[in-house]
C-alpha cells in the first residue's frame, strides 16, 4: 500500500482523492456518486468531503442525474484524465516491478484468495446491517 501510496504522493495528490481520480477514471464517462463510494469503501459522507477537494482541485466535477435529484454522478475534467493516465502510468511500472518475476499460477492464486477475502468482508459487513 505504501508503495501506491507513493505514486499518488508524486502526483500531488492525496490516497483517497488517488484513489477516486483512478476509479472514476476506469468507470469512462460518468460513475454515480454511490456506486463510487461503494467501489472505493469508504461511507459517502467521507466520500463528499474527498470530491469537494477534487472538486476544488479542477480534477472532477458532480453532475445532476436526469430524472433523479436526489442522486449525482461525477466526472473527471480534463486535469482529472491527465492525472488519471499518469497514475496509471506509475501504477503499471510499479505492478511489473513488484510482480513482474513471479509465474502467472501464483497471481491468479493469490488474486482469488484475495477476492474470496473481500466478499467474506463484505458479506460480514453486510450481515451487521440487517
């Protein structure tokens, strides 16, 4: 994580808006408000004050979901898909260099015991609220 963290750092931006710009990003066009705080794990509220930065910033912008006021959307602005493809840039280069060496049948092993360990998170947090 650290490592990551540092490419958002060189970027002059902090993980959690790193992390927005990159999934924004990933989703193309427009990502809804709260499919994104659900993607990134955090709570929308926390979610608010991280695009009010980004926001601020001119890296993305909230845009109103036709038919729906309650709801928003955002976007990335020009800034944002610049920063975007440059984290992805520095993201890439970090992936091969941590992973580059090691065979194919290890990742995918360990990508599956990964996921497997978030859905079983999710799952739990999920029995919490009912």
């Amino acid at each position: 994580m650290q490592a990551a963290t540092s490419a958002f750092v060189g970027a002059g931006l902090s993980p959690s808006l790193g992390t927005v710009v990159l999934v924004v990003s990933r989703h193309g066009a427009q990502v809804s408000q709260k499919d994104l705080a659900v993607e990134v794990g955090v709570n929308p509220a926390a979610l608010v004050r991280t695009l009010d930065r980004g926001e601020a910033a001119g890296l993305l912008q909230r845009c109103d979901v036709p038919n729906d006021r309650r709801s928003k959307n955002v976007e990335l602005l020009p800034e944002g898909l610049r920063l975007a493809e440059m984290l992805e840039t520095r993201l890439n280069t970090l992936r091969h260099e941590l992973l580059g060496d090691l065979p194919e049948e290890d990742l995918q092993t360990a990508i599956r015991v990964l996921r497997l360990m978030e859905e079983r998170a999710q799952a739990f947090v999920n029995q919490d609220k009912e």
